[in-house]
C-alpha cells in the first residue's frame, strides 16, 4: 500500500498538491488531527518536493490554504457550538487535552495559536478553544494566518532535506544521506532535550536544581550537532547537495 501511494504521489504532481491539501486540512481540524500522522505524510511529501518532483512555492501555497482553511473552521466550531462539543463522544477522550489548551490561550493568547501550531499536542485543538473561549476575531486571525504561513514550509523541510540526498553516491567512510540522518537525529534529541530544560527553568525558576539527564544531554546532544555539521561541511558532496536544495527552493 505505502508502495503503491509513493508510486501515485511521484506520477503526477497535481495529486500529490492534492493529497498534501486533503493532509493538513484535515491535520488542522480539530479532533481529525489527533487520529492524522501529520509529521510522517508531511516528511514523505518532502521527500517528492526535495526530489523535484512538486515545486515548492506551490506546496507552501496550498498547505497555507488548507492549514488556514482547517484552523477557522475548527475556530468558528468553537465559537458556536461550545456548549454542545462538551458532550460529543469524540470529544470526551481528549478531555485533557482540551483543558491544557485552555491554559494555554488564557496565559499566552494569540501567542499561544502561533507557537502552539509547531510544538505541544494540543495545536490540533487550540482553534476550536479559542473558539469556545470567545476570543476576538481580531486576536486570533493575525496570529493564525502567520503560524499558518510558516507552517508548511517548516514541516516540509526535513523531507525536502531528505529528499535532495537521495542519489547521491557513497565518499569516504560515511555515505552523505547518512551523515544528514545522524545529524537529523541529534537535533532532534537536542531539541527535545532543550524544550525539556526550557519548561524546567520556567516553573522551577532555576537552573541549578535542573536534572543532570537534561542538562548534561542537551550539552552532549549540542557538541554531536555541531560535529555532525562540521561533518557536513566539509563534506566533498556538499557543494552538490547545496546546490540541489537551493535549486529545489529557488
């Protein structure tokens, strides 16, 4: 089946424009995006723009359509139905979640919607709480249409990174797709570690009491990024691969 959808989404470029719109508006619905492996589509929707196989301005434009397209229906939900939506089945298991998005809007507000849409589980529902909790139009619009901007682009490119690596041959003891793998993999350590350490000195308020794990990790995870890189570099491929995702974004 993954197979046969690859093979579909490289064919034409008009159906995997189409797929990606069908992805992210039903990955920015509220509720619909818990049961949608948003991250994992998107990173294969890269891979086929880092590939050329999709322009990329014309990714971003239909992914900011239906991100925007998903989060006002999800908001104009909220506003109007937020007495019933308490008492849908579908609702009830993500009770929590909705609570934490609401402490979320209420100590942050329209900056809650813009960073909630890149990190934390509840950007799938922030919308429609921001909806139930009757936030302006004016608040909530400027800081939805931005997020919604930077959003395609941001979840693309790890795939479209990806993507421009493939085919490029083997040099030396590591093959270039390897070293940018090894390089994904300790960035992402570092940033979880780094959001880990970041909660911690904001409700703690030090840095001394941190847990040695995080601390000394995101340390450890800091230096393996930076070698990675240097890696990368120096790398006799990657005046090559520059080349290939500057052409792929240009």
């Amino acid at each position: 089946m993954e197979q046969w959808l690859q093979s579909l989404l490289g064919h034409s470029s008009e159906i995997a424009l189409l797929v990606l719109f069908v992805i992210v508006l039903a990955e920015s619905t509220a509720i619909v995006g818990l049961l949608i492996p948003g991250t994992v589509l998107m990173f294969s929707l890269g891979a086929l723009v880092g590939n050329g196989q999709i322009d990329f301005w014309s990714a971003c434009a239909v992914g900011f359509i239906a991100a925007l397209l998903g989060d006002g229906l999800s908001y104009l939900l909220g506003s109007r139905y937020r007495s019933q939506l308490h008492r849908l089945p579908i609702i009830r298991p993500h009770r929590r979640l909705l609570i934490q998005a609401r402490l979320v809007l209420r100590h942050h507000g329209p900056i809650g919607i813009f960073v909630g849409r890149f990190l934390g589980p509840t950007r799938p529902v922030l919308p429609m709480v921001a909806g139930m909790l009757s936030m302006p139009s004016r608040r909530f619009w400027p800081a939805c249409t931005l997020a919604c901007l930077l959003w395609t682009p941001t979840y693309l490119m790890p795939g479209i990174l990806a993507g421009a690596a493939i085919g490029l041959a083997s040099h030396g003891t590591f093959s270039f797709p390897m070293l940018l793998t090894l390089a994904a993999i300790c960035l992402g350590l570092l940033v979880w570690l780094g959001s880990q350490a970041l909660r911690f000195v904001l409700k703690q308020r030090s840095i001394s009491k941190m847990p040695r794990h995080v601390s000394w990790g995101s340390l450890s995870s800091a230096a393996a990024c930076s070698v990675a890189a240097w890696q990368i570099l120096i790398h006799p491929l990657a005046p090559s691969y520059g080349a290939r995702v500057w052409q792929v974004l240009s």
